[in-house]
C-alpha cells in the first residue's frame, strides 16, 4: 500500500505501480533497449537521485547529479529488493520534497544535471518520469494519454528539461558550421514548441502559434515526440513539411 502523504505528492505513482505488476519484468516495452524491470531501476535511481540532491542542498552541502552508474546496485537486487528499495526511494523523495516546500523559497534554484531548476522540480520530474515509462509499458491507453495531455507535462518537458532532451539528437546530426534545424510543434490551442539546433547549440521555447507548423498533433503526441517516444497510431500526427524537413526534424527529437 502506498501512503497517502506520497500519493499526494506522486499521484502518478499508483498507475505506474499497477502497470509494472500486471507484467513480467522481463517482458519488451516502448523503451526499445529496456525491459519492464529496466524500467523499474531507472525509476528508482531516478527517485533516489533526485531525494539525494535536493537533500544535500537543504543540508547546505550541495553535491553534483550522478548519471546512469547510480542504477548499478538496483540492478543487482532480486526482484523483491527492488521493489522493496522503488517504494522506498518514492517516499524518501515525498519527504525531502515536503522539506524543501517548508524550507525554501518556490523559486529557489538548486543545481542538477549541469543547470539550474527550481525546487519544485524534483518532485514534478518523478511524476514526469512515472507518466512516460508508464506509456513505456502500456503504449496509448487511456491513462496514459490523459496524463501525457496535461499542460504541465508540455512545460516541464520544454522548460523543466528543454535543452537537454536535444542533445543526443544535436550530436547524431551533420549541420556543419552553416547548418541548421528548427522545428515548430503545434498542438491547437496551446503555445507552440520550437526546437533548433545549429552550430551554436540547441534552444527549444514555448511561442505563439505563427506560420506553419512542421508537426501537429494532439498535447499527448506531441510530449511523446519531444521525449524521442512514437505513438502507436502515427495517424495522430500530421505534416506538410516534406520527407527532408521532416526527416532532420525527428532525428533531433531522439530524447534521452
């Protein structure tokens, strides 16, 4: 059973919890490269991270974000320790969040993964991050396209996480020093997202809608599209960019 303080701060993590345990762990998912159980030490490593550098920062003895080798002693544990070891990490989180929302100052910026956030981010990233490798597990259901299409899910996505979402699609692309990128994703009704890469770096912003879009899609489409992930329908998508346009567009949006 989850406590109620935590499913008040990770609403998401119910639904991803029934997710998990209605398969085996090592069946395939939507994340090509991880099973079900990949899935469950990243997201554990994810909640553990997240509750260490925020704690450090209220103990005022900040420490740098580790990257993916914090996942090593998850993926040594028996199924049962991990499960154990995912709740446990969530509600520590739930904690240190809490902590912070007393202690500091909303707009407090805290250091992670090489840039700034405020500190409200480390409790919404997990909810982000337990709505999207849910779709991992499930693809388009209900639950998952009803969370994907919140528009606090768009803006963490650009301005929470933004840049470095482009990065690993940035370095697959061959711009040269005069070459350049810029895709305009557009959901009706909402700001849309603009994403370019050039020699310079990446930059991605919400703005008014203007001109052509180079994609339109529904909100739910469009944050799997920014995280590197493809429906299942490819009908919920539409473009008159063109095959090239296109092309260098999807290729930047590779994600994590």
């Amino acid at each position: 059973m989850i406590p109620s303080r935590v499913e008040e701060t990770l609403p998401e993590l119910a639904p991803f919890v029934h997710a998990v345990q209605a398969r085996r762990p090592d069946d395939g998912t939507w994340c090509e490269a991880w099973t079900v159980r990949d899935v469950l030490v990243h997201q554990t490593g994810n909640a553990e991270e997240l509750a260490r550098v925020l704690q450090a920062f209220l103990a005022a003895e900040p420490v740098e974000t580790r990257g993916f080798e914090r996942e090593a002693p998850y993926r040594r544990m028996s199924d049962a320790e991990l499960w154990t070891a995912f709740l446990d990490r969530c509600e520590r989180l739930t904690e240190v969040a809490a902590a912070a929302a007393r202690d500091l100052s909303p707009d407090t910026e805290v250091r992670w993964t090489g840039r700034t956030v405020t500190a409200p981010f480390f409790a919404e990233h997990l909810r982000e991050e337990l709505i999207l490798h849910r779709w991992d597990l499930t693809g388009d259901d209900r639950t998952a396209v009803q969370a994907l299409n919140e528009p606090w899910m768009t803006e963490h996505s650009v301005v929470s996480v933004g840049r470095p979402l482009l990065a690993r699609g940035s370095a697959g692309l061959d711009l040269g020093p005069e070459g350049r990128v810029e895709g305009r994703l557009r959901t009706p009704g909402m700001d849309d997202v603009v994403v370019t890469a050039d020699a310079e770096g990446t930059g991605i912003r919400l703005v008014a809608p203007e001109g052509p879009a180079t994609i339109e899609s529904d909100a739910a489409v469009r944050v799997l599209l920014l995280w590197g992930r493809r429906p299942a329908d490819p009908s919920r998508w539409h473009s008159d960019a063109g095959p090239e346009a296109l092309r260098r567009v999807r290729a930047l949006l590779s994600g994590y």
